[in-house]
C-alpha cells in the first residue's frame, strides 16, 4: 500500500500544480477566473491527464528509487512534451485562436517551477510523519548492508525506508533500532 498511497500523494498535488500554474496565468493575464472558460477547463484536464500519463511512463509514480536530480530532469522532459502535444493538438485542430499563447506559455514555465516544488513540499511532511517510503530489507554483508541503510536514512525522499539489515555472512537479521 505504500506504493499506492506514494502514488496518489504525487498525482494530486501534480494536478493542483498544472491547475495552479493555469490560474496564476490566467490573473496575471487579466482574467478574472479559469472557471468562466469552458475551453480552458478542457485544456487543463487534457493537459494534466497527458502530463501524468508522460509521469507514469518515466516512473514518478511514486518515484521511488530515483534520485532528485534525475526525477527533476524527468518531470521537465515529461511537462514539457505534455506543453507541445497540447500546443500542436491545438494547431492540427485549429482552436489556436480560442487560446492565449501567453497563458500557454506562462503556464507551463510555472508548471516547471510548481510541480517539482509542491512534490519536494509534500514529502518533507509525510517523511517526518513517517508516511513516505516503502518498508525495505537490506541484504548484505554487514558492512555494506549498514552502509546501504545509512544511505537510505539520509536520503528518505528516495522512498526507500530500511526496517531491516540481512547479514549473509551471519544468517540473522538484525532490525533497525532508529
């Protein structure tokens, strides 16, 4: 379940930083509210839904195991993609004169800067909370399997939480005092 739970935690706040990124747009263009626009709500979800599939695919779905520098190189790739699909979707079906180019634009830089901020946001809590990272085991000699774990200890936003270290050379697990 921790998986799942890792999961739904970055999905929501991934859609509210695309959804964010586009009323941020929309009030420094002048535009009361993104509810006014019908179109606009069909992008957002078109959008998101094309983002967080292009996430699934690189595995930020819960992105455990990868580290920030690469789940930040992931999340830019994958938005930006998303950002021209959108654009040459709206070309081929010619509603290019329905949608601001600036709030296109202006919504995805912001959606550059959201959506790695808001997941680094997230985590911070469920990490002290003891909420993010998948229960793991460790398997190794003993000096490696502690050295794995201190790894890990230091760096819980990887999702991997060591409960437990296996000696190979000692058949006996030795659990995680911290």
């Amino acid at each position: 379940y921790a998986r799942l739970w890792m999961s739904g935690c970055l999905f929501l706040v991934d859609m509210l930083s695309i959804g964010l990124s586009f009323f941020i747009a929309f009030q420094l263009r002048g535009i009361p509210s993104l509810t006014q626009s019908i179109e606009y709500k069909e992008l957002v979800i078109l959008l998101t839904i094309t983002t967080t599939a292009l996430f699934f695919r690189k595995g930020l779905y819960p992105s455990v195991g990868i580290h920030y520098v690469d789940e930040l190189k992931y999340i830019v790739g994958s938005t930006a993609l998303a950002y021209l699909i959108i654009i040459g979707v709206t070309f081929l079906l010619q509603t290019g004169l329905i949608y601001s180019r600036f709030i296109l634009f202006l919504s995805g830089i912001l959606s550059l800067i959201l959506i790695p901020l808001s997941r680094y946001l997230i985590r911070r809590p469920l990490i002290k909370w003891h909420l993010w990272g998948e229960p793991s085991l460790i398997i190794g000699d003993q000096i490696s399997a502690r050295s794995l774990q201190n790894y890990f200890m230091v760096n819980l936003q990887l999702g991997i939480r060591p409960i437990a270290v296996l000696d190979l050379q000692s058949p006996m697990m030795i659990k995680d005092e911290s």
